[in-house]
C-alpha cells in the first residue's frame, strides 16, 4: 500500500529525528548507516547552491567516505570537544521519482564546547532525495546541508 502523505511525512520526520539523535548523542558510528552505500553529502552555503557550485565544504560521494570521516574524526583529527543540538523543523515533499523521494527540512544546530558555552552554529535546510528500501527502510541517497550563512566556522567538524 503507498505511502499517504501524512505517513511519509511522518516517516520522513522519524528518520530526521533518529538522524539528529545519532549525531547529538555523539553515536557518530551511526550516521553513515543512515545513507545508501552510493550516496552524496554535501555541506554548503545557500549562494553556492543558489550558483550551482558542486564544491562543497564537506563533501562525501559514498557511504565509505562517511566512515572515514567518522574514523578520522576519532582518530586523527585534533579538535575542541564539542557536541550538537539539532532542532529540525517539519519536511516538505517536493516530489517523487524514480530515484526517491524528494524533500526539504529546515534545521538549526547549536554547538557546545567543552566549558559548557552555547552557540548558534548553524541554521539552513537540507535538500534530501530519500529511498525507501525494503530491507531498511527510508535512507539518504543525497543529503545537501545548504547553510543560511555565507560565514561558516572552520570548526565543523561533526556532520551536520
């Protein structure tokens, strides 16, 4: 039986949600599993892709190079002990296709460091096409996190 559009939106909101949670909870190992093995992540600014500039602050075309970002991030990478909170808004369905569906959802991030100082570190939407596998259910085949901000702190180390 297909999907109503209330119970896409809800599944939709309940794969964001457990996306966020992952992230906030510091479960980075988790992340990757939220895409397809043949995905795109995209970290950029509104006027790249307003441009359509492929360049992006972070950028991973695979779900191998998700978890070489995790592993460096554990393992090489030096930087201030922070963690996140997500607050994502409601997606909307942009359409559908044979590669997914296709959505937008707002989201604002907050950043904690180490001292306990809160910040606001990101606001923006993502632009998702999302597969609906039977096997796992709805995952990311693309994920842009497109930043409000032309300014983006050097820090972002964990994926939005």
């Amino acid at each position: 039986m297909p999907d109503t559009d209330a119970a896409l939106l809800f599944r939709l909101s309940a794969l964001n949600t457990a996306y966020a949670s992952a992230i906030d909870a510091g479960r980075l190992e988790d992340w990757p599993d939220f895409f397809v093995d043949d995905c795109l992540y995209k970290v950029t600014t509104a006027a790249n892709h307003a441009e359509g500039l492929a360049a992006g602050i972070v950028y991973a075309d695979s779900k191998g190079m998700l978890k070489d970002r995790i592993a460096a991030l554990r393992k090489a990478n030096i930087f201030e002990r922070q963690s996140y909170r997500h607050l994502i808004g409601m997606p909307s369905i942009l359409g559908r296709d044979s590669g997914g569906i296709r959505c937008e959802t707002p989201f604002f991030v907050a950043r904690i460091v180490r001292d306990g100082a809160m910040s606001l570190f990101a606001t923006g939407r993502y632009l998702d096409l999302v597969r609906d596998e039977a096997t796992y259910g709805l995952r990311f085949v693309e994920r842009l996190a497109i930043c409000d901000s032309q300014r983006i702190d050097t820090l972002l180390a964990i994926p939005l």
